[in-house]
C-alpha cells in the first residue's frame, strides 16, 4: 500500500509538469511548434514514439533553470533529454539557439547542422536557425532559411525583418527594400518595416523618401525610438539641426518626457550650436528627474567653463565635492578650472590632492605635468610626466609632453627617444609624428624630419605645421623649391594671419625667383609679426636682389636690433659694405630661428 500511495504522489507531480510545459511538449513530441495567432494545420515533421518520463524530467529541469537564468545547467538538462529523444526537432533548436545565446557559435552551428530543414514545417525554429547562421557569417544559408519560413507564413514579419536587416547590415540596399516592400504588402502598418525602408532611402541618397518612411514609423507606433533617432541624425546630416531638435522634443512632449538619452541628444546638438543655455535646461530637467545625477551635474560645470564662467563652474564643482570628496574626476576637472583661472596655485592644490588620495590616478599626474610644463618648471615636470608613461603606457599625451620638455631642456636625443615609444604605443598619432620630426631637425637627421613630416601629412593633411615646417625646411635648403612652394602655400590657405607661415610662403617665392611677389608677401608678414628678426632678415636679402641696399640695410639692421646672435647676418651685414651694425641695448634671442618652426600651437593636451 505504501508503495501504490508512493506512486500515485509522482504521477500527481508529472501531471503539474505536463500542465507546465504543454506547448513546449508538444513540440517536442511531433516536431511541431504552434503558431503565434493559432495551432498549426501542417502535419508533424517527424513521428516519434511517446517521450519517456524521464525526458519530461530533465526537460522541466532545463527550463526552470534557463527561467532562472542559469544557462550551463539548462544545456546539461536539455542535451540528457535529447539523449532521450535524439528525434526531438524543438530540442536541438533548443539547444542551437542556447548555445548561440551562449557565444558557443561553433557547438550552436554543429547543432543546427543535426536538424533537417530541408522538409521543417515550423517558421518560428527556421527563424532561429536562419540567426544562428547568419550570426555566424553563413548568410547563403540564413537566407534560405528565411526564404523557407517567409513561404510557409508569409503573414508573420519576423522572417521578413531577419533577411531584410542581413541585407541592410550586407549594404545589399537594393535586395533589402525588396524585402521590405514585401513586408509592407504583407503587413502594411509594420513600424518596422516603414523604418528599414528610411534607412535604406537614406543610405542611397533618398532624404525626402526616408524621412517619409521615419515619419510613417513614427505615426504607426510612436513609441518605437529608432525613427525618431534616425530622422534627427538624417537631418543633421543635412545640416539642419533644429529640425532634429524638434523630433527629439516631439518624443520628449507625446511619448516619455523622462528618457534621459534623448534629452542627451538635445544636449549634444544645444552644445555644438554653442546654445549653451538651452543645453543647461535640458540638464536642469535631468537633475530634477534624478536629483542624484552627477553625470549632468558635471556636465553643467564643463558647460559653464565652456561659456568661461569659471567662478560658477568651480561653483557647481565644489558642490559635488561636498557630497562627494573621493571623486577624483571632479577634483580633477576643479583644477583645470583654476587653470583656466591662472589661479596656478589652487589648480596646483586640486591635482596634488588626488594624487594624495590615488597616486596612481593617471589624469591629475598628467595634468600637474603639463601645469609644470607651461610654468616653465620643467625639472618638475619631468619625473611627473615619466611617472605617468610608466603608469598608462598606453595612452600617448604622456610621451608627447615628455617629448616636448625634453626639447625644451635642449635634451634632443632623449626627446626623440621619448616621441618613438609613444610612436609605437599609437602610430596614427599626428603630433608624436610632427614633433619627433622637429627632434629630428634639432639633431641634424634632415632625411629623417622629411620622412616624420610627410607622414604627419599623410595622418592629416591639413596639419598647417607640418606644411609649413617641411615647406620653410625646403626653402631654406635650397631644395625641392617648387614644393616648398606648394607647401607654404596650403598653410597660408589653412590660416592666412600666420606671420610665420606667411614669410615662409614668401621666402618660398623669392626662392622659386618670384622677386616682387615675394616682396609684397614678407612685406605683409612683417606686418603681422613685427618683432621677427627671420622676417627681417628675408626682408633684407629680398632688397639686396632688388639692388635696394639703403632698405636692405635698414631690414637687416632691424633683423640684428632682434637678434644680436645671428654671426651670420652680421658678417653678411659687413660684407655688403653697410658698416659695423649697432649691437648695443638688442634683445638676443636664444634661438633665432625659432619663429620659421615655432607652431602656431604646440600639441598638447
């Protein structure tokens, strides 16, 4: 009696499990799976013999343990029922798509290999396995199984949807609006479907078209957030920001005023408009949703120190300190605020103590560096930025500040040594490239400044520096004088009020033998720079060619008066018969050919 009442407990419990897992049995017993909108009238794709209990067992097992997350039991529970049942099409789909899900995209293939879909009646597995396929690159064959499950229920648009975006992610813009189209015969108020067909519209050139299908998206389901961010980025594209302002405010005003990546959107477009008020309301209305927001609250600072209203930046930044005094971002943003203050010693502070409280904390060890570097206190500056290469060695503004101190300390060889590394950390990097080409002058390696300089340009050809620099090197060196021409010229277009790059361009003609052209050009450089003794000194050797030595005198004498350094000129000065030129109450300058390859800003960060 025992063991009968034993029994009938167990067959009370299989009786729940049944009750619990009757669609999914059902599948698994004749490979079959219901559709969405009612039973399937196909006959079973393979006849099987009833499941034993114990893969009812280890099935239920599986699913309770997928429902809870736990992916690794529910694949041991579901492969012990196949074991069970090795006919069960719903089961190795089961398992295809959970190790798929898994990124097990090598054992989900070898699975999906085991089912035979040449006959398979059931759209909703062809569908998983078309994913399974087309997720692991086999499109042909994702395609096919689209096609295969379109056939047999052409009503439901998920298989649709599948082929069109592996075509659209294949850039197949023609194939995918066929697919498309079709969806929206099928299903004419397919939000989806309206937008695939704008993004294509607008991949091809179609703007009015796709902005038509994105409007269409949007009026059939307007929640449905892809529309509304494709339409805004379409007419940025275009160039007409406030219109992708108002589709973001639609949003915002019918559907959810709270969404907070929206708001961030306004926020961007306020910000490159410079509408910096309008950008701070939209901040305002996030830190009411969320009073706790600290990502907005320093946005709102950097806003502030973007407008220079630098007292309430500090302000806003102090603030935030206060409720939180470990953040180290913001302490860190708080001393370049004092930077741009030239509140030296308060910036000094605010990076010293978050590297009291984090020596290791990469962004004030550097910051203080560059402090260090622009105070001129380059022994300072010089283990902190070393400090923080070893730290970050992969981040490259390190090696490039270093780089540039020790040119400023005359320590040349150390500077290209340093420049290297950072070349080899981040080889796209323009400025390592220019600046390692600048050590390279200063060491006599002119081959090598040629090869630094036109791969600075190669990285970025609109780098008015390298343009300039290789151009005046040229110049200078008598060599390649149609290039060197060609060179300073697209700098002076790049910026036309840079004195240096101007005289360059003029050096240029004078050394091409355009005489007069070369007058009018330095003449005019010496009107933007007039403290240059290289502008000067161009000045004068033009008049000497022009035969107009009372005015190449007085430009030399100048060029001198600037520079009491330059032998050379002086020699030249004796040479040309103007006399002894005067020397006394100048102003020497350390390096007087800094001007033609200063930087009309040195990289830095």
């Amino acid at each position: 009696m025992m063991n009968r009442g034993h029994t009938s407990m167990i067959d009370g419990k299989w009786r729940l499990m049944m009750i619990l897992v009757a669609i999914p049995l059902a599948a698994m017993s004749c490979g079959t799976a219901p559709h969405p909108g009612g039973a399937s009238s196909s006959p079973p794709l393979i006849q099987s013999a009833p499941i034993s209990p114990q893969a009812y067992f280890h099935f239920l097992r599986g699913y309770l343990s997928e429902l809870a997350n736990k992916p690794i039991d529910a694949l041991k529970e579901y492969q012990a029922s196949l074991s069970l049942d090795q006919q069960s099409v719903f089961l190795k789909a089961k398992i295809a798509w959970l190790y798929f899900s898994m990124g097990s995209m090598g054992a989900a293939v070898k699975m999906a290999d085991r089912i035979p879909v040449g006959h398979l009646n059931q759209p909703s597995v062809l569908f998983q396995l078309a994913k399974i396929y087309a997720g692991t690159g086999q499109t042909d064959r994702a395609m096919s199984l689209y096609d295969q499950a379109i056939v047999q229920d052409p009503t439901n648009p998920q298989s649709f949807i599948g082929k069109g975006a592996l075509l659209v992610g294949l850039k197949r813009w023609e194939e995918a609006e066929q697919v498309f189209q079709a969806l929206v015969v099928q299903v004419p108020r397919s939000a989806l479907g309206h937008y695939f067909l704008g993004v294509i519209a607008a991949q091809v050139g179609n703007p009015v078209e796709a902005e038509g299908y994105f409007n269409d998206a949007i009026t059939m389901k307007d929640r449905f957030k892809r529309p509304y961010r494709a339409l805004a980025a379409l007419y940025e594209s275009q160039e007409e920001p406030e219109k992708a302002i108002e589709v973001y405010e639609r949003f915002l005003k019918a559907v959810n005023s709270h969404d907070k990546a929206f708001r961030l959107q306004l926020v961007r477009i306020h910000l490159q408009m410079r509408a910096y008020q309008q950008a701070l309301d939209q901040l305002a209305r996030m830190i009411e949703d969320d009073p706790g927001d600290r990502q907005s609250q320093v946005r709102v600072a950097l806003i502030y120190g973007e407008m220079g209203q630098y007292q309430q930046a500090i302000k806003e930044l102090v603030a935030i300190l206060e409720a939180r005094p470990n953040d180290l971002r913001v302490r860190d943003y708080l001393g370049m605020m004092f930077e741009e203050m030239k509140d030296v010693d308060r910036a000094r502070q605010a990076y010293q103590e978050n590297l009291n409280l984090d020596p290791t904390f990469y962004d004030s060890l550097l910051h203080l560096g560059v402090l260090s570097y622009r105070l001129k206190q380059y022994d300072e500056a010089i283990p902190l930025l070393n400090q923080a290469a070893k730290l970050n060695p992969k981040r490259s503004e390190s090696y490039l500040l270093l780089g540039l101190t020790y040119m400023q300390t005359e320590q040349y060889p150390l500077a290209s040594s340093i420049l290297e590394k950072g070349i080899q950390q981040d080889p796209e990097n323009a400025d390592l490239h220019f600046n390692l080409g600048t050590a390279y002058d200063k060491l006599d390696r002119f081959n090598d400044v040629v090869r630094e300089m036109e791969r600075t340009l190669q990285l970025s050809p609109d780098y008015a520096d390298a343009l300039n620099y290789l151009g005046y090197s040229y110049a200078d060196r008598d060599m390649s004088p149609q290039k060197a021409l060609e060179l300073t010229k697209r700098a002076v277009e790049l910026k036309p009020d840079n004195g240096y790059y101007v005289d360059s361009f003029g050096w240029a003609q004078f050394k091409v033998g355009q005489i007069e052209q070369a007058l009018k050009t330095i003449q005019h450089a010496a009107s933007l720079v007039g403290d240059d003794p290289v502008i000067f000194e161009h000045l004068g050797s033009i008049y000497v060619k022009r035969h107009d030595l009372d005015k190449a005198k007085e430009a030399w004498a100048q060029s001198i008066a600037l520079d009491s350094s330059n032998q050379a000129l002086i020699d030249r000065f004796r040479q040309q018969g103007f006399g002894e030129p005067l020397l006394h109450g100048t102003n020497p300058s350390s390096s007087p050919q800094v001007s033609h390859h200063s930087f009309d800003g040195l990289a830095t960060p």
